[in-house]
C-alpha cells in the first residue's frame, strides 16, 4: 500500500437485507462489521439465531469501498 493509499472498509445497509430497514454498518474487517450486523439484528429484528442462508445474504450485502 502507497502513502496515498486509505485502507478500505467494509460497509453493509441492513436495508438490502431486510427491506425497509435503515440501519448502515462500516468497519475495518468482516469480523468487526458482522458483530454490528449481529447486534443490530439481534436488538432491533428479534434475530436469536443466523441460518444459513441469512448468513449468506448478509455476506452478499456487504461492500468493500
């Protein structure tokens, strides 16, 4: 990485998950940004446990910017 260069981060819109929702994440890594995921799904969607298949559409949702 160059002096110019700014690491980049993870983002995710909860929206393009869960349509209507505007809750928006960004971190460092894919560690730390599903943690935020985690606990906004738990606290706000009623989330006790990750299928599958919610697993690999918040995976899908996330963006590297």
């Amino acid at each position: 990485m160059t002096t110019n260069e700014r690491p980049k981060r993870k983002h995710i819109a909860c929206g393009d998950v869960v349509a209507g929702c505007a809750f928006t994440a960004s971190a460092e890594d894919d560690q730390e940004l599903i943690a935020k995921v985690a606990e906004h799904a738990a606290h706000d969607h009623g989330v006790e446990h990750v299928t599958p298949e919610l697993a690999e559409k918040v995976k899908a949702a996330i963006r590297t910017a």
